[in-house]
C-alpha cells in the first residue's frame, strides 16, 4: 500500500467519524441547530427534523468509514472506492436535504 493510500483513508475515515459525531448530536441530542438553513419558526417538527438529518448522515458515516477501510484493505479499489464515497456523499446529502422539506409549516 502506497503512503498516499494509507494517507487517504486515514482522512476518509476521520471525517467519516466527525460526521457520525454530527450525526449523533442532531439525531440523539437533538442538536437540529446545527443542521444548514435550520430556523425553528420554518421547521414545526424538530424531532422528526432531527431523526430523518440524524439518520441519513449516521448512514452516510458509516458507508464512507467502510469505504475507508475498503482502501486499506484493497488498494488497488482507491479510485473506485473515492469515487463511491464522493457518489456517496452527495446522493445522501441530497436525501438529508430534500428529506427535511417534509417537516417544514
């Protein structure tokens, strides 16, 4: 394995688990203040807020944190597996956004 490889996942895991932290702390803390363009006069449904965020990005933590560990075991996948976390990445981030609309007044 390349030092660029093992330099890679460990930078994909670590934001893999900062953004399972976050995740936590909107979906179990109930932290939804810390979720973009959150006002609490728009949203009328800060739990379900919380669980649908919360819980799109615990899953999109853990694929991108398995995705890290996929570099470290098979090296020759790096360009796959990046390509699959930053497909990863956005199909989530766009079920997080557009998800939260159905909690709006």
């Amino acid at each position: 394995m390349s030092k660029g490889s093992t330099l890679l996942s460990i930078i994909t895991a670590f934001f893999a688990v900062l953004m399972i932290f976050i995740a936590y702390l909107i979906k179990y803390k109930k932290k939804v203040d810390i979720i973009a363009g959150y006002d609490e006069q728009i949203y009328k449904d800060k739990d379900g807020l919380a669980n649908w965020v919360g819980g799109t990005l615990i899953i999109m933590g853990i694929l991108c944190f398995l995705f890290a560990i996929t570099v470290i075991i098979l090296p020759n996948y790096t360009t796959l597996m990046m390509a699959a976390y930053g497909i990863t990445v956005f199909v989530f981030g766009l079920i997080a956004a557009t998800g939260r609309n159905k909690y709006k007044l």
